[in-house]
C-alpha cells in the first residue's frame, strides 16, 4: 500500500511538474508513437483505408538529445492493391533550444532520423507485386506542443528511403506524421520529486 501511495505522490510529480524544458534532460523518457494516414474513402468500387503505427521509446543519453528503438507498421487497401509496410530500428531526436524559433511557449522543434531494416511490399489484384526490403533511412524535422509538461502532441514531416533487395531496389516516401509523446522522469529526477513531496 505504501508503494501505490509513493507512486501515486510520482505521478502527480509528473503531471503537474512546471518547467517544459526539464522533459528533455539527460536521464529522461520519452514513449509514444507516430501515427499516420489513419483513414479511408469508402465509395462504391474505390474504397481505400490506411493506418501507420510507429511506437518508440527513446532514452536522453544528454540534454535534448534522445535515442532509442522504433517499429513501424503500415497497412493500405484499395484501389486494386495492397501495401504493407515493415521497418524495425533506431532513432535519434535533437530537440533545438532557440527561443527565436518557438512558434509558442509550449513549443519545440525538433530534428528525428532512424536507421534500420525496412520493407515496402505491395500486391495488386489480380496477379503481380513489387517489392523493396533493405536497408531504411529517414529524417526530417518535428514540432512537438506540449498539451501538460508530460505529455505532447506532434507533427513530423519525414522523408524515408528503403535501399535493397526485390523487384525495385528502392522505395521512397514523404509524408506528415502526427502523434504523442509522453515524457518521464529519470531516476535522478525521479528522487528529486520524491525529496520535494516529503518537504
């Protein structure tokens, strides 16, 4: 009982915590996921729908600078096809202190890029496919809005490139990113709140 009662004291630490550039310390968290292309057009004879998940989990190795493991996980149909898409890896996040640049105070960019094996597979009805499994690389700048200290909503524009083997050897995408990212204590911080709550 008296360990639900030091985490509940936690997790109002968390919520309630004031400074928004303290989220990004070293020895921080961060989990949360992109999502993208979450939709369809349903229409008589050219119904589509699309869903990408990309779930991270990123550690603070310094100050604004996190680093982690990433999936992602794509799906769309229609139009006489499908495609899916696969990727699992690394990826890195800088987050720019340039107050000059803040569009709001609750604001910041950020810069992402990911390293891993990916794959863009996609069957037409009725016979064929293409295919490019390999080698993916992607980058491209963010601008996370922070709803509470914790916790923020996100826009990415990424540009991916997968490189390899199939019967293309290379597949290409731009595209607009939305998701979350919710923001937690290291242990050092995590002490620190404790310390504060018992004063």
């Amino acid at each position: 009982m008296k360990k639900i009662g030091y985490l509940t004291l936690i997790l109002a630490g968390v919520l309630f915590t004031t400074n928004i550039k303290a989220q990004t310390q070293k020895g921080n968290v961060l989990v949360g996921a992109q999502l993208a292309n979450i939709g369809g057009t349903f229409q008589d004879g050219g119904s589509t729908f699309s869903l990408n998940l990309t779930p991270q989990a990123g550690w603070f190795i310094k100050d604004d600078l996190a680093v982690g493991p990433m999936v992602n996980l794509g799906l769309t149909t229609g139009n006489g096809s499908t495609t899916f898409t696969y990727g699992v890896g690394a990826f890195g996040r800088y987050y720019i202190k340039d107050k000059s640049i803040e569009v709001l105070d609750k604001t910041r960019w950020f810069l992402e890029g990911n390293v891993g094996v990916n794959g863009v597979n996609v069957d037409v009805d009725g016979g064929g496919s293409t295919n490019t499994n390999g080698l993916g690389v992607g980058f491209g700048p963010g601008l996370a809005y922070f709803i509470t200290p914790n916790i923020a909503l996100e826009g990415l524009l990424k540009y991916d490139l997968t490189v390899g083997f199939g019967s293309s050897t290379t597949a290409h995408r731009v595209g607009l990113n939305l998701g979350f990212q919710i923001y937690l204590p290291g242990r050092k911080m995590q002490r620190q709140i404790e310390a504060d709550m018992k004063k």
